[in-house]
C-alpha cells in the first residue's frame, strides 16, 4: 500500500514546462512504484523486497537533496508531481521504510524459522519414540 501512495505522490498530472525527460523520469519512477505493488504481493522474494526499498529510498533522498545537486532535470521532475513535495517525500520515506521492515523481517524469518523448526522436529521425534504424542 505504501508503493502504491508513493508512486501515485510522484505520478506527474501536469508537464508544467517541464522538459520531456523529466516529464518521462517522473512517470516512470511513478509507474515502477506502482506496479512493485503487486510484484511484491505475488513474489516477494528477497530481490523484490531489496527492489522496494531502493526505489523509494532513492526518491526520498532525491528530494532531501534536491537543491544541492543542480541538477534541472531532477529538479523539474520534483516538481511537477501530484502530491506536494513534502508530502511526496515522506511517503517515499513510509515506502522505504515498509520495505525494509518486510526484507528484514523476510531474512529473519529465514534465518531463525530453520533453527526453530529444526529444534521443534527433534523433540517431535523424541516423542514420537517415545509412544508419546505431542500436545
């Protein structure tokens, strides 16, 4: 959901005297938020996650550093955006952050879920030898 609110803050409504390329770098990153949506919901995979959090990242700091990079190309995609500036920023930042949440807690549940179940299917094991079941 967080992509999808970043990617429609960054979709551009009007070219505003922007020159084509911006017009087009602002689509395009609008379309990739968007569409990592459902990317993600269908394979959320490790790679897909890591996509996720760049993407936004790489926006959010874009407009953190938007007049320090004279960069008019940049500069004219920022602006034309739907949403205000602020507010494009902090759900790219939301975006980021959702994504790192979700590959970090993707890794951890990797990484930990095999030590886990490997320590809960020798104890099912011992049970079963046993004649016990477990409850």
């Amino acid at each position: 959901m967080a992509l999808v609110l970043c990617g429609l803050s960054y979709f551009p409504l009007h070219r505003d005297g922007a020159s084509a390329a911006a017009y087009g770098s602002a689509l395009g990153v609008s379309v990739l938020c968007v569409l990592l949506a459902p990317v993600l919901v269908l394979q959320g995979g490790p790679t897909v996650l890591a996509v996720s959090v760049v993407v936004p990242a790489v926006l959010a700091a874009l407009q953190l550093f938007d007049g320090r990079f004279h960069s008019s190309r940049v500069s004219q995609a920022l602006r034309i955006t739907a949403a205000p500036s602020w507010f494009a920023g902090l759900m790219a930042v939301l975006a980021a952050l959702a994504a790192l949440t979700a590959l970090l807690a993707l890794l951890a549940s990797r990484r930990f879920g095999r030590q886990l179940d490997l320590a809960g299917l020798s104890d099912r094991r011992a049970l079963a030898d046993a004649g016990q079941s477990p409850q």
